[in-house]
C-alpha cells in the first residue's frame, strides 16, 4: 500500500522526542522504503528555533526547501509561520515559500506559538491562502475545555472568515472531534489509531472514523509518531486496525494515499 505521510523534519534540536523528529532525511528515506510510503511531507513547529539555525522563518523555508530538492518526489512541505513578524510579514514569507514548487500548504502550530486559531493575526495570512487555493494545516490537539486555543471550534470561526479557504484539522481536533467532524475541512488522523483502540476499543474508534467524510481523511500527514506502538509497529498496526474497522480496500487506499495525493500533488 503506498502510503503519504509526514516527517516532522530535520529537527536542528537533539531534545525532540521522536524518531521521526530526531531523524535525517537519510533515515526517513529508509523509514520510507521499509514501508513504501513513496511521499512525505514535513512539517514545521511554527518554531525557527528547531528547524534553523539562524532562526528566522526565511532560513526555515531555505532548509525544507533544499531537502525536497536533494531528493526528488519524495517530499514536499508546508510553510513556516513566526509570530514574532507582523501579519502581513508573515503572509508574505508564507507566499514566498509558496513560490517553491514543493511548497504545498501552510502550517499553523498554536500550541506551539500560544496564538489562538482566530486570532486576527493570522487573517492576512489566511486571506492570502484563501484566495492562491493554498491548504492550511491547523494543529488541533486541546486538551482544556473549548477555548483551547487550538479547539476545532475556532476553525470553525476562521472558516466562517474564510469560506473558500482549505483546512486541515490535524489529530481530527482530538476529543472535541465531534465539533470538528462538522467542519468543511480534510481531516488528518495522525498516528493515533493504535492508541485510540487500545484506550477507548474497536467500536468506539470505528464510530468516530465514520463520523468524518472517508474522501477527507488524511493519514499521519501532520504527525505518525504514536504513543503506544514502537516506530516500526505504526504503520503494520494501522491498518491492521482499518481492516478491522470493516472499511474496504479502496476506502483505506483513500485515506493512506489517494486523499492526500489529490489534495497536496493535485493527482486524481
Ligand atoms: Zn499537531
């Protein structure tokens, strides 16, 4: 099965917690062949200070760029975001990066930049994505009640903003995934399945995966890094569970490939 996901990226700081962060571009290409995901897309932390080193949003940019040209096909990625530069500085980074032909979205981390998802900050920026068709990746993991910053809700509001813009709602908005899943977004699952069916069983996770559009799934393109299973167990234990889950061959094709595909390399 060939699969799109996510590496988080050649991590400039040794304290990131996983082997997917902590790796080279040499390793995640192995980790790939191991398991024939023929793309992945990295993904920034909206930090400059993990993926550079001379910490700017430009020097970012630089080095995702040049991983994706050193290996051809193999990577895109998302652009950075630094709250430190005004909005419309911000928006304009993003649109350089965009000029890249391996520049596929823009990633929004709020938990990371403590910003909330609609904060007018980000409108100019969002305005911009609107309007090129750009996707935006919203991480959305809360883990306080709905005012986290980083809530499905609140894409709901910037939606409300934005009605043309494409949304990725990372972690399926986590356990608020009932507000999310009433979202027109994608909606990307991580690599949580393990996870969710050891803690919460087969049924209950196979209810909430139904509860979103199967065309709009997306599978680890924000973060394949598990809790629960080694490295190496992620993938063969994903979908092993899909199966379970009584989707069928071409739905399950959907969400490791043929969505992302679509949406971020424009396949049919
Ligand atoms: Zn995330």
């Amino acid at each position: 099965m060939p699969m799109c996901t996510s590496s988080p990226g050649r991590c400039a700081n040794p304290d990131a917690e996983d082997v997917f962060a902590r790796a080279k571009e040499e390793d995640l290409l192995k980790i790939m062949d191991r398991y024939q995901i023929h793309r992945a897309v990295i993904m920034p932390f909206n930090d400059p200070f993990l993926l550079s080193m001379d910490f700017t949003v430009e020097a970012v940019h630089r080095n995702l760029e040049a991983i994706c040209a050193a290996h051809l096909g193999r990577f895109v990625f998302f652009a950075d975001v630094d709250i430190r530069n005004s909005p419309t500085e911000t928006a304009d980074a993003c649109r350089k990066a965009l000029q890249s032909p391996w520049c596929r979205g823009i990633k929004i981390h709020p938990a990371n930049t403590g910003m909330a998802i609609d904060d007018p900050y980000l409108d100019p920026l969002l305005s911009m994505a609107e309007q090129a068709g750009v996707p935006v990746a919203f991480h959305s993991y809360p883990n306080r009640p709905l005012r986290d910053e980083c809530a499905p809700g609140r894409i709901g509001t910037v939606l409300d903003r934005h009605p043309k813009l494409t949304a990725i709602v990372c972690h399926l908005g986590a356990f608020q995934w009932r507000h999310a899943a009433k979202l027109n977004a994608y909606f990307d699952l991580s690599a949580f399945l393990p996870d969710c069916v050891r803690k919460r069983g087969l049924e209950a996770c196979s209810m909430m995966l139904r509860a979103f559009p199967v065309d709009r799934l997306l599978f680890g393109t924000d973060w394949p890094c598990s809790r629960s299973c080694l490295p190496e167990e992620i993938y063969p234990r994903t979908f092993e569970i899909l199966h379970q889950m009584d989707f069928t061959e071409e739905e399950i094709h959907q969400i490791a490939y043929g969505n992302a595909a679509r949406l971020l390399w424009g396949e049919r």
